[in-house]
C-alpha cells in the first residue's frame, strides 16, 4: 500500500454472523486519502458509516480486508500496537461531543495529551494555542455545562487533534447544533484542519457542507463509491 494518510481495501464487516440476523454492513468497501485531503463521506441511515469510521479509526476490526494509516499495516497487529496508533495519529470527532463533564474545556484537551506523555506545561501551551484558534480561549476554565452547544463542538475539536494526528476522523460533527451555528462551526473546523495539514474523513448528511471538501464519496451497499 502507498503510504497514504489513510488506506481501505477490501473492508467486510457482518454482524450476527452465520445467524439467521446476519446483516452484512460493509462488502469490499475501499477508499484512500491522500495527505491533506478533506473527503465527505455521505451515506443513507444504516448504511454502515459509523462503522466504517470505526474500522479506519481502529476502534474495531474488519473481517476481511486491510486497513493502513500512514503506509502502516494495521490489520492483525496487537491490541497495543492499535492503540497506541489510534492514539497517536487518529482524531475522532463524533455528532455529540462527549466532554467529561467534570473538567473544564482546557483540561479536556490537556488530558489526552498527558496520556499520550506529554508534560502538562506542553499539554497546557497546546491546549490553550487550540483554543485560541477556534475562538474559545475566553472559556477554558469553564466546564461544559456552562459552554454553549457550539462551544462544545469547538472544544471537542480541540481534543481531536491534541496529539497532533495524521488523520480525522468525523461522525456527523454539526448534526446536533442548529443550522446557523452547524454552518459556523463547520467553518471553523476546515480552518483548522486545513491549517494543520492533516488529512479528514467526515461523515455527512448535509450536501453543502460536503461540497465544500476536495471530493465527496457515497456509502451504499457496503461499498464506496464517488458521488
């Protein structure tokens, strides 16, 4: 495999396998991302892209096919080995933002970075540059409760790319926030990916947000294919 940000092939995932449920979610399913590229990912409801992401981000294991990030094969190495790659070069963000609630906005992106062993001073100086790119550098000593929905998103963003990843990964990032706040907050997550330079796979349903990523590619049938 070429050493893309991100390489499927091949990808087959079943669940309830060799049951009378079986449901065969992906079926061959291949896509590559080159470095730097943003890739909106649009799929039906129940098409399997929650799963897709989850494969690509190492979260779960394919039944058949390869998996590379970084021209690294992944498949069938160690559960070590997985996480600390998915902790090192991947970035999830998902439609809610999952924040621990008992930590403010700066130490939800320190974290991260501490388990990764980073000092705090160097988790803190990150976090707190983070913040000030998206806008919430005003807030980092507030908690989520007291952050506003697209404050929230913006922090979790944050906390996506903490370590500093090849690749981002992003599950309907604006479909819990409401069309004015989803259009800008969206703008400000492609701020940040393009100025970090790293390569993004976001799941969508909106159509005009995906338009305005380098290449949109469709999920059905469990395959990819381009729109």
């Amino acid at each position: 495999m070429s050493e893309a940000a991100l390489a499927l092939e091949g990808v087959e995932k079943t669940y309830l396998k060799g049951t009378p449920g079986e449901v065969r979610v992906l079926a061959g399913a291949s896509l590559t991302l080159a470095a730097g590229e943003l890739v909106a990912m649009v799929a039906p409801s129940g098409a399997g892209k929650s799963t897709l992401l989850h494969i690509a981000g190492l979260l779960d294991t394919p039944d058949a096919g390869h998996v590379a990030i970084g021209g690294a094969e992944m498949s069938g190495r160690p559960d070590r080995a997985r996480t600390m790659a998915r902790r090192g070069d991947v970035g999830f963000i998902y439609q809610f933002h999952h924040l621990l609630p008992e930590f403010t906005a700066l130490e939800n992106i320190v974290l991260p970075q501490l388990a990764n062993g980073a000092s705090r001073k160097e988790a803190e100086t990150r976090a707190m540059d983070l913040l000030g790119r998206v806008g919430v550098a005003k807030r980092a000593d507030h908690r989520p409760a007291a952050l506003s929905g697209g404050e929230q998103q913006r922090v979790a963003f944050c906390r996506a790319l903490a370590n500093g990843p090849r690749l981002l990964l992003a599950d309907e990032p604006t479909g819990n926030l409401d069309p004015g706040t989803s259009d800008q907050v969206f703008g400000v997550l492609m701020d940040l990916v393009r100025e970090t330079g790293l390569s993004a796979l976001i799941a969508t349903h909106n159509l005009a947000l995906a338009d305005q990523m380098d290449r949109v590619v469709r999920l059905a049938e469990g395959r990819i294919a381009p729109v």
